[in-house]
C-alpha cells in the first residue's frame, strides 16, 4: 500500500467514529425533538351518571354495557337497587358491577331502609374501607359533592353543616349529586320541599345538580344559577312528565338512557345518550373557577 494509500486509509478510520458519533446525536436529536411536549390540554375527565336501573333486566343490562365499552373516567350511580338485601349485590353486580371499581354512588329511597344489610356492605366491600354517607372528591376542574337525600337535610343537620363547609371557597365550579330531586315536573311526584336546605346551600356555590329518582329524563332551565338534570331513565319503567310544566328545558319520558358529562376547568358539557349512542340532548354550563 503506497503512503498516500495508508494515510487515506488513517483518515477514513478516524472518522469513522466520529462519524457514528454524528449519527447517534442526530438520532438522538430527532428522538428528543419528537419527544418534546407540544401546549398542555386542560385536564379533562368523562363522567357518566344515571339512576333507577339496578334491577338485571334487559333494558338496564343493555344500557350498562353500552357506558362499559366507553371511556368511563367516573361513573355516578344515583340510586334504587331493586331487590332483596339477600340479593342486592347479585342484582346490582349483574346491572353495573362491571363498573363498581369506578362508581361513586349515593343511596336510593329503595335501597336505605335496609342499607346496612345492603348499600353499606357493597360498597365498603367495593371500596375495601368505609362507606361514607356523604362525601366529596375533585375531578376535571370541578368539585362533586355527593349527597344522601334520604337521611335528615333540615337546617343545620350533620349534612347540611358539612355541605356549608365544603362550598365555602372560591369559584362555582361544583356538582352536586343526590337521589331525590329537590324540583321534578313528573306527575306521579313532583317537588319535595324537605331538600330545599340542600338546594340552599348551593345557590351561588354550585352549578349543576343530578338526581335519579324520577324514572325519565328532565333537564330544568337554570334556576339560582344551577342547572338540575334528572337521570332516572337506567331502565325500570317509566314515569310521565306534566308537559305543559314551564320550567321544563328538556324532557323524555319514553327513552332509556344515561347521562354523559365532560368535566373540564370552567366548563361542562352535557348529553343524554341512549344505548345506540344517539344523544337526546346536550349542552354546556360554565362555571368560575375562583
């Protein structure tokens, strides 16, 4: 090999590494420009709520694994299980134990006369603790209270008192959720005054209100800022609405279906979808978060 041969050689050799060098830099260039994160989405969390249907008949069933086979960061059920307390976990399990890893329920006027042979014991056998009455908890940018409308609500009751302290701070950001409906234009029941300190305590607090109870769908115009929805259609029958009710914004008294929210900091959107996934309504409340 001549000396102009090897020394080409020599120099080829030395920058090969360099070269190699060069190429896992670009690389790693090109990896970490892809890794780079892009503008910070708000968070955002999908809560489905509905009530009145935990009995393991078809229209339940059906309505369930519908909500199952969605993303499903929170599911509220707002009460009635329909059943003996000897059966109350097959029943409710059979209905919507695919989703109890994920619930955060409140109690039904159905279930409560025997809550401690049956609501009590799921649940804390669910939770693997205690199983508090009322509580509280935050997801997407918004506070949600769940309430229990069948123990005392009256003027400085536990309950009311705990609700007071939780809805001091600042922002309206909060969603409040209990059985009974405090305003109802079904024809069978109607308004139940006794839940007035609840309502109470929320005005200029809170912004939305669920309740089951009523075996439909009611959406109400807001009322001292807070938007009540009734998710009582989970399947068990039906109860006709009084139509000509005027404080009514929407209503379905023929459908099954469940409540979809998407929770996000300062704003909600609302849909009643039934289990064909067409929605029957939809929505959108804002809320001040300070």
């Amino acid at each position: 090999m001549s000396d102009r041969a090897k020394a080409l050689g020599v120099g080829v050799a030395a920058l090969v590494p360099l070269l190699i060098v060069g190429i896992v830099l670009l690389r790693s260039g090109s990896d970490a420009l892809q890794a780079q994160p892009g503008p910070t989405a708000p968070p955002e969390a999908i809560v489905w709520a509905v009530g009145d249907g935990a009995d393991a008949e078809s229209d339940a069933v059906r309505l369930s694994r519908f909500v199952a086979r969605r993303r499903v960061d929170r599911f509220i059920y707002l009460g009635d299980v329909y059943g003996d307390p000897a059966d109350w976990a097959t029943v409710y399990g059979r209905t919507y134990g695919n989703l109890a890893a994920r619930t955060t329920p409140t109690p039904g006027n159905h279930e409560w006369p025997n809550n401690k042979g049956a609501y009590f014991d799921y649940w804390q056998r669910v939770r693997g603790g205690p199983m508090p009455t009322h509580y509280s908890f935050e997801l997407g940018g918004w506070k949600l209270l769940s309430l229990n409308s069948e123990e005392p609500t009256g003027p400085g009751s536990p309950q009311q008192r705990w609700l007071t302290e939780q809805v001091a701070g600042p922002g309206d950001c909060r969603l409040a959720f209990w059985h009974t409906p405090r305003f109802s234009g079904s024809l069978d029941r109607g308004d139940e005054v006794r839940l007035d300190p609840l309502w109470s305590t929320l005005r200029g607090r809170a912004r939305i209100v669920l309740n089951g109870h009523e075996h439909n769908m009611q959406r109400m115009k807001p009322r001292d800022g807070i938007t009540q929805i009734i998710s009582g259609a989970g399947g068990h029958s039906h109860y006709p609405v009084d139509r000509r009710d005027p404080r009514f914004a929407f209503l379905n008294d023929s459908d099954y279906a469940v409540l979809r929210l998407t929770l996000r900091p300062g704003e909600a959107e609302y849909a009643f979808v039934d289990d064909d996934g067409e929605i029957l309504d939809s929505g959108r409340v804002e809320c001040r978060v300070s």
